[in-house]
C-alpha cells in the first residue's frame, strides 16, 4: 500500500507512514552503509578518512529516491543503483572503498530491521499510553463494576470482532495447509542430476558470475568501472556467442589486474557457493536431532 493511498490513514498512523516511506528506507540502507565503512575503518581494513568521508554523504537528501526507486527494477534490487549515486558524490580515494564486502541482500535485510525498529518506537509508545489509561480507569470502582458485568455478555453475545476471525482463521489455515502438502509432495519428486544442473548454468554462458568476477578488480579499478567493465564483457559475450571468462581472459583492462588463474577462479561456479554447505550441515544436524526425539 503506498503511502498516497486511499486507505492508508484508516490502517497506519502519520508517524508509522512517514518510518515506512521511501526515503526512510533509503535512509536506513544509507545508515548500514556509513556503519559498515565505520566498522572496517576500526577493523583497520578502510581508511579512517574514507569511513568519515562516506558518512558524510548518506544523507537521504543527497539521492533521488525516485530515480532510485526506478532503476532498481533493471536489477530487482534498489541497493545497486544507490551504490552508485553514493559513489559518485566521494572523492576517488573513499569511493574505492563503499559497500566493501557487503551484499545487496546485507544492506535490504540490515535497513528492513532499522525501519521496524524505528515504527516499532512509536507503537510501543501507544501501547504504554494505553496502559496507562487502563490503569486510571481501574481506580475508579464504579466504572470497574460497570465493565465486569459487561464482560459476560461480551462473552456470551459478542459485538462481531470473535465472528469477523472466522473466515481469515479458516482461509489462512487452509493455505498454511496446502503450501505444507504442495511442499511435501515437491520434495518428494524432486531429484538431483548434476551434470543437468551444471549443463543449465552453461547456458549462461558464465553469466551467473558476473559478481563474482567484479569483486577481484574492485581494488585496482573501483566498484563503478568494475562493475561497468564487467556488464560490457556480458553483453559482449551475448552478442558474440562466447562465455564471460573467455572475454575476461581476452581483455587488456582485465587481464593487466588479473592473472589467468584469478579470472578463471573468479568464474567457476562450483566454488561459489558462500555459506551454503554450512547452511545445509546446521539444517541436517537439526533434522537428526529432531529425528531423535
């Protein structure tokens, strides 16, 4: 629901539309930005004057939120093109070291939590009004009286919240039901071919690497001209039929930077698999577990 829309003011509150708009998400990936150049400036790993440099700018009156918000639907993610704004306002040195290590999903996941935090403020807030307001009214006893014997026909009769629970409860539990079978039966039929697996990513013609392959030539070129040297040699890869390691391996920008064994590590797609082998033991240790219940 936007925050121009009809309904808003029936189902939010000034204060939660406003920690829940745009610009305060912008402001909350900005914000995990300045944090994480602070960190590894402390971690020694940026520059002191690179850190204060970045903070300086992630200021949301700095950026077009709707600029933004327009190019994130190329990469279905607005964190890529705020990389980008925020890079061009530093100067050369601090920009080689913005969104150092981070992922888009790092700055969503992190900003998502400081939205919620900052809504959840003004919430908690209403909620110890509230209280508050419960505890005045319980010193008066006439008014007590009056509202115990007022709660049996509540119980008893309703005024249409218990009746308006039924049809969600019974639609929610239908669905939580079908995804738990729908589910079951998948995995059930799913079966593993990895030469089939691998023939797909093939397809790709290394595509799929691409990341993988600007993280080596940040240091020596920056996130900007890395990342547009590397979109250059996909589309080039598309348009001539070759893969993305054979048009690094073949380009002189690349290849002054990195040896033919980097290009190659950086665009084999059986090593990069993150924390996913971890993720699986931790999931099967806790399925045995379980098990053994």
């Amino acid at each position: 629901m936007g925050t121009d829309s009809l309904f808003v003011p029936m189902f939010s509150t000034p204060a939660a539309t406003e920690r829940t708009s745009g610009s305060a998400w912008l402001q909350a990936m900005l914000d995990f930005e300045a944090a994480l150049a602070a960190a590894e400036a402390k971690a020694g790993l940026v520059p002191a004057a690179a850190a204060e440099e970045i903070a300086r700018h992630c200021r949301v009156e700095l950026f077009d939120v709707a600029s933004i918000a327009d190019r994130a639907t190329s990469a279905a993610t607005p964190v890529i093109a705020l990389v980008r704004d925020l890079s061009a306002l530093l100067d050369t040195d601090a920009r080689l070291h913005v969104h150092c290590g981070a992922t888009s999903q790092d700055v969503i996941d992190t900003a998502a939590m400081l939205v919620a935090r900052d809504v959840l403020g003004p919430v908690i807030a209403d909620l110890r009004a509230a209280a508050d307001e419960c505890a005045r009214l319980a010193e008066d006893p006439g008014l007590v009286a009056t509202l115990l014997s007022a709660m049996p026909q509540e119980y008893e009769r309703a005024a249409g919240a218990w009746q308006s629970e039924w049809e969600p409860l019974t639609e929610l539990l239908r669905l939580v039901a079908a995804a738990a079978a729908r589910t079951r039966q998948l995995l059930a039929g799913l079966r593993v071919h990895p030469e089939k697996m691998t023939a797909n990513l093939d397809l790709t013609r290394g595509l799929v690497m691409a990341e993988s392959a600007v993280g080596p030539l940040l240091g020596a070129l920056g996130r900007t001209e890395a990342q547009d040297l590397v979109s250059r040699l996909c589309r080039r890869a598309v348009q001539e039929g070759t893969t993305l390691r054979s048009e690094l391996l073949a380009d002189p920008q690349v290849r002054a930077v990195l040896s033919e064994a980097e290009v190659v590590a950086a665009t084999e797609s059986a090593d990069y698999l993150g924390a996913a082998p971890a993720f699986v033991d931790r999931a099967l240790a806790a399925h045995a577990e379980l098990e053994n219940r």
